[in-house]
C-alpha cells in the first residue's frame, strides 16, 4: 500500500513536471507533437476511412444474389495494361444462343438466367419523364433474384412473358417516385421509346452501393429487349445461382467449362469470359484496401519513427536544461527511480499528448469518407487504442535512455552544474 | 545513546588527469546530537568535501562512516536517497530552489519522496514556512524573493522533514550581512528549538555562534575546539 501510493505521488510528480516542462516550452513542444499527431493521424484516418469503406460495401456486397455468380464478356473491375483492354474488346460478345445452350447443358446449377443493361433515358408517363438515364434492363423471371431485389406490389415476369415477348414491365422505386408520385402504377402504361408497357411490378427499395442509387431501373422481358434495344456491341450477361455454398465452387467449374466448349477456346488458352461474383467483389476490394492499410502503415511508421527521434532529441535537452534541477531534487531525497520515472513520465505524456491529437484528427478525417459515402460515422476504438499504446511504446522507447541518463546523474555534480 | 554521526579514517580522492587530489585526507569525528558546529578553513581546504560527505550526498573513497549507528559507507544508492531524504536537511549558499516552483511547492517536494499525503504535506510546509517568518510569501516563485527569503525558503525546505541534523554549507555566503544576521538568528533559535547544526563559513563573527569550531586544512582536521562563548545577536 504504502510502495503503491508511492509510485502513485512520484507519477503524479511527473505528471506535473511534464505539464510544466511543455508550458514552459510551448513551441518546441508543439513541433514535437506535431511528428506523433501526423503519424497516428495518417495511420488511423486510413483505418477510418477503410473500416467506413468497409461497413459500407459489406452492407452493399449484397449487389448480386447469395451463392450467385455471373459470365460477362469483361470483367466488372479492369486493371490491366495497354495490351489488355484491346484482347478484352476483341472477345465474342455473349448471345442470347450461348445462353440458351449452356442452360440446356448445365446440371448443377439451380437455375441459369440472363440478364443485360443500357441506359435509357427516353421513359415517360403522361407528361412525366426522366430527367436522367435509367438502367433498362432485359430480364426474365429469375432477375430478381440476380439483383437481389424483392417485390413490392403486384407480380414478377412468367416464363411466357419471357417466351412471348410481352410488352410489361417491372419498375424500381426511383423511376416509381417521378412517373407515378401519386398514382398506382399497376396496370397503368408507360412508354419507353415511344412503345407502350404495361406496369406489373415495383420492387422494394435497396438504397445506395458505392454511393449509387440501385434503385433507379426499370425492366422488360429479355427477348423484347433483345429485338429493341440491342446492337452489335450488345453481350449478355449469364447469372448462375448454386444449390448452396458447398456446390458453389462445382457449378462455377462446371460452367466455366461448358462456356468453353461453347464459345470455342482452344485447350490451354484463357477464357474468353469474365466471371464476376461476390467474393471477387470482396478480394478486389480487399486487395485495394489491403494496399492502402500497407501505405497508411509505411507512412506511419517513418513519422512516428522520426517522432519517437524528436522525443528523444528534446528530451535529452531537456534532461540538459535541468540538470541542476535533478540535483537539487537528489539532494533532498530523490532516488534513481523517482527521477528515471519523472522523466519517462514526462516522454510519454508528451506522446501521448501528441497521439491523442492524432486520433482525434485520424479519426474526424477518416469520417469525412463516411460523409461522402452517406454511412454512418465510425469510430474505430480498437485503432484509437492501438495508437495510444503505440505513442505510450514510443514514449517509453525513446525516452528512456534520456531517463537514464537524469537519473544516474552524480548529485554532487548537478549541483554545481550552471 | 549512539553518535549522531561518526567518522572515522574517512578519505575521499580525486583523481584528476592521473594527478591525486586528496579532499579529505584521513578525518576523525563525532558529533553527539544537539550539538552547533561550524567549519571553516581556507578555500580548498575539504569544507564542501566534508558536508557533501556528512550529508550522504558524497561516498569516502576510505573509511567508516556511521549515521545514528547505521554504516553510510555501505550503503547502496536507494538508502542514501532515503537517508537524505529523512534525517538530512541541506542548505545551499546559493539556495539551490527550483526556480519554477513556488516556496510552497518547493518545501512541499521532500515530502513528495517521503511519500506522504498531500494534506499532510501541505500542512507540514505551511508550517515549517511559518517557522521561518514566510507566513505571507507562500506562493510567491524564487525569483519574486529577495536573497534572505530565499535562504529562509531553502532552511525551511531543510526542516520540514524533522531531520537529525541541519547542515548549512555557506549559508549566508551569498547575502548582505543584514539577511545574513536575519538567517543567524533562525540557525540559533533552531538550535536552542535541539536541532544539530553544522554549517561551514569563512567569516569568524558567523562562527562565534557555535558551540564547537572545526578548522580544516589540506583535507585534514587541524582545530577543533569547544568555544562556548557564544555571541547572541539577540533573541
Ligand atoms: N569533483 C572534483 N573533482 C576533482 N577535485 C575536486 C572535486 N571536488 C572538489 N575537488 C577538490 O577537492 C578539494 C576540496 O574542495 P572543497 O570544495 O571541499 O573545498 P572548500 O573547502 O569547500 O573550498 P571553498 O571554501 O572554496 O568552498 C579542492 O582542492 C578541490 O579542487
Ligand atoms: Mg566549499
């Protein structure tokens, strides 16, 4: 009891001194600040931003179906070199045939769909029309699903819908909100290029992914949209959907195979096809994030490093400046700890003065992400402590040689010293 | 009852650039408690050796030294620190106060070491300021101060503690005769109060205010004579 409120007086000594050494040194210790403020600022304003990033795409990465994969001629996400791009241009778009055999001869899959977008302005109802492009999307009754989107009212496409080519429709709730604010859209007929649809379905709002609204599109039969709004450019893209998670992997081999046989490719040449699934989504996502963490990290390192170098450079001037001060409180009883412990003290608080400001910064900076991106803020208080105790390891680290050196100081010696 | 202090054969060298300098060349000495010494000697002659060596502050290169029976010459860093702290009270001729701090603070800083509760502490530096007439100047810094003040902050810093013995190395070295009489006069009450006082000065009319004179000389004693004629400046 009496050893414990000892070392509770002597850090409460050094508190104090500390206090008083940065007031009495207010620039030089801001500059000191300043080096372990930048560095637990970068590194938790990137872990901010990413765990905000995160929380964001998480909620979002739902984009396509569970257990769902996709065949596109190009791939969702492109980073290649020159060369690339042209060999990706070059691949056979994907037909409306490809689909229909491959969904002949796959087994595995629990069903295999089709799906292909554009951007359509031309939508009207009545007098109201759209501002801005809408996704048009060519469908058929599995789509939903694919987009992981439920119905609000009224009804999905059937196969004949599909299979005759019937003029219906299924609206999101964006284009709902301008072309019927008021009015109940079932049944009713909207135009798009000047050819009427009938309205057969809205489907529940999604909200934002990537700052992007999914809920602005509007849907027809993909055999309509094949006849009206293709083109030579025009490549479909084949949803698969796996039993479960544990055939997941098979059906993707299965198909990939099949869409070899099927458009052609010579053993040992790469697919000419791209496969987008969730988890790629994520590993992309990952990869990009996991870069930044080793950047933020890197960053981080040297400034809290030449950091650490400016604690221990002040605080050897420090212990200088004050020599005769150590002696004087030697001569009325201080031991070696006392002091070594006053001045490490005073190391890590100057740290930890100086982490604090960081992540309260790192923090507010990362959030500003969050604001961009319309997700709640996050406070990552895992981070906050790691740089806490990182700036107290720092503290500790670089202060402790010049710690050493006040307190081995002769008494005798310090006195004199001027 | 055992000595308060007793020195025997103590030796402390100097070895500077290859050449010995002897500070303190074979000294013999005992001090019984209550008892008002002073020092003197020409400059160079081991005085400061002798009070640094008394006050724990320094260690004898040879020789036995026992503090209220306890042997200061083997003792590790952390028992002199304590020693010091406890029964040890120093004055500075230049005061040596921390300068930042105020004269409250500075006498309440031994007792931060002691390891006492800062009521107490507070308590007890009030009253050891009071002791020395400074009731109406605790909280000013040292440089608010004049000379005299400060040596009475420093003397109260010395006591505050209740140590065995005060020792004073020129305590009145720095200050007009006037501050000095002024610091005369509390030495002598604290020694009539049963203090043990050792201080060291140059001037003899100091001197004549204690009980016993020790005359130093190249590091050895070479007076030490019981005066008992003791000047009062008044009281
Ligand atoms: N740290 C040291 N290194 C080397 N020599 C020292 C050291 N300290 C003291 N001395 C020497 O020891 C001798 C005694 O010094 P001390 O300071 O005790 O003298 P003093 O009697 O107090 O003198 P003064 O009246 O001038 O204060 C001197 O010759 C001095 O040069
Ligand atoms: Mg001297």
């Amino acid at each position: 009891m009496a050893k414990f409120s000892h070392v509770n007086s002597t850090i409460r000594e050094g508190f104090r001194m500390a206090i008083e050494a940065i007031r009495q040194n207010k620039l030089r210790s801001i500059l000191t600040l300043l080096g372990i403020s930048i560095g637990v600022f970068s590194v938790i304003g990137v872990m901010t931003a990413i765990r905000t990033l995160e929380s964001s795409v998480n909620s979002q990465l739902d984009i396509l179906g569970t257990n769902t994969f996709t065949i596109n001629k190009s791939p969702a996400i492109q980073i290649h070199g020159p060369g690339g791009n042209r060999k990706i241009r070059q691949r056979k778009n994907i037909t409306y045939a490809h689909y229909e055999e491959i969904k002949r001869k796959a087994k595995l899959p629990l069903r295999v769909s089709v799906l292909d977008g554009t951007g359509e302005r031309n939508i009207r109802y009545k007098d109201k029309t759209l501002k801005k492009s809408a996704e048009l999307r060519g469908a058929d009754e599995w789509a939903l699903r694919s987009i992981n989107a439920y119905l609000a009212d009224g009804r999905n496409f059937t196969p004949d819908d599909i299979r005759f080519a019937r003029n219906v429709t299924i609206l999101g709730p964006d284009i709902l909100d301008i072309l019927f604010p008021f009015e109940d859209p079932l049944g009713k007929a909207i135009k798009i290029k000047g050819i009427d649809y009938t309205v057969i379905g809205v489907t529940e709002r999604k909200g934002q992914a990537f700052g992007q609204s999914q809920d602005y599109f509007v849907l027809i039969p993909i055999s309509l949209y094949i006849q009206r709004f293709s083109n030579r450019w025009t490549s479909l893209g084949i949803v698969f959907e796996a039993e479960s998670a544990d055939m997941y992997e098979k059906t993707m081999d299965e198909a990939i195979g099949l869409m070899r046989v099927i458009r052609k490719v010579p053993v040992g040449e790469e697919n000419d096809f791209s496969i987008l699934s969730n988890e790629e989504l994520m590993e992309t996502f990952a990869g990009f994030t996991g870069g930044i963490k080793i950047f933020a990290g890197s960053v981080s390192v040297i400034a809290l490093l030449v950091a650490g170098i400016g604690i221990m450079n002040i605080m050897l001037v420090s212990v200088t400046e004050r020599i005769k001060e150590i002696g004087i409180r030697k001569a009325i009883g201080a031991t070696r700890r006392d002091i070594l412990t006053q001045f490490l003290m005073e190391a890590i608080f100057l740290s930890q003065f100086g982490g604090v400001v960081g992540v309260i910064l790192g923090i507010a900076g990362g959030n500003v992400v969050a604001i961009v991106l319309n997700v709640p803020a996050v406070v990552p208080m895992d981070w906050a402590f790691y740089g806490m105790a990182v700036c107290s390891l720092i503290g500790i680290g670089f202060g402790i040689y010049p710690a050493w050196r006040a307190a081995n100081l002769d008494p005798i010696e310090s006195l004199r010293f001027e | 009852m055992a000595d308060l202090i007793s020195l025997k054969e103590i030796k402390r060298y100097y070895d500077v650039g290859g050449e010995i300098v002897r500070a303190l060349d074979g000294i013999d000495l005992i001090i019984e408690p209550n008892e008002y010494i002073s020092i003197m000697g020409p400059s160079g002659s081991g005085k400061s050796t002798l009070m640094n060596m008394i006050g724990c502050l320094d260690t004898p290169t040879k020789g036995v030294y026992e503090f209220e029976g306890e042997l200061v010459h083997e003792m590790d860093d952390n028992q002199l620190a304590s020693i010091r702290n406890r029964k040890i009270g120093f004055v500075f001729q230049t005061f040596n106060l921390l300068p930042k701090a105020t004269a409250l603070r500075n006498v309440e800083v031994p007792l931060i070491y002691a390891n006492i509760s800062k009521s107490e502490r507070i308590e007890k530096a009030e009253k050891a300021l009071n002791a020395v007439g400074l009731h109406d100047r605790m909280h000013h810094k040292p440089n608010e101060l004049s000379g005299g003040q400060r040596q009475r902050v420093a003397i109260a810093r010395a006591l505050v503690n209740d140590p065995s013995i005060l020792l004073a190395d020129e305590p009145t070295g720095n200050l007009d005769s006037k501050s000095g009489v002024e610091i005369m006069k509390i030495l002598d009450s604290l020694h009539d109060d049963g203090n043990t006082i050792i201080l060291v000065t140059h001037e003899e009319y100091i001197a004549d205010h204690a009980d016993r004179t020790i005359n130093l000389f190249d590091g050895k004693i070479k007076e030490d004579i019981k005066t008992n004629k003791r000047i009062r400046v008044s009281s």
